[in-house]
C-alpha cells in the first residue's frame, strides 16, 4: 500500500511523506479517534490537510508545519477517551 500512496503523491504534485509524517498523521488519527468519538477522525485529517497546505503555499518547510499543526490539534483535543 505504501508505493500507492507515494505514487498518489506524486501523481498530486506533492512529495511522498516520510515514515516519520506517516506515523505522525496516523497517531493523530488514533488520538482523534480515541479521544473523541470514532466517527470523527476523517474531518480532522481534511482540516489538518488544509491548514499544512496553507501552510506550505507560504513558503514553510512541511515537517516544521506539519508538527506545528499536529501539536495545535493535540492541544485541543480533550484528555481521556472517548
């Protein structure tokens, strides 16, 4: 599966993710989903999307942004499990 997604990527214009941004991306979305309700774990991962994005069209460096938006959500989730 991982060469899909890379070759999605890649199709996209974008550059794959490193091991180390998917593992990232995927223990949000266990936390969102453990923390929160289970449901919800897809709208996060848009909004995170859009916001490392916006992001990168200023010009930042994607891991930066990436653990910037990632620390913003992990902020706000709340303490516990869902």
């Amino acid at each position: 599966m991982d060469s899909w997604i890379d070759e999605l990527a890649r199709g996209l214009g974008e550059a794959p993710l490193t091991s180390t941004e998917t593992t990232k991306l995927l223990d949000a979305a266990g936390d969102v989903a453990h923390r929160v309700e289970r449901r919800w774990p897809r709208s996060p991962r848009s909004m995170i999307g859009c916001a490392v994005g916006r992001k990168l069209a200023s010009g930042v460096d994607r891991s930066e942004t990436l653990n910037e938006t990632l620390g913003q959500l992990d902020a706000l989730l709340p303490a516990g499990s869902a």
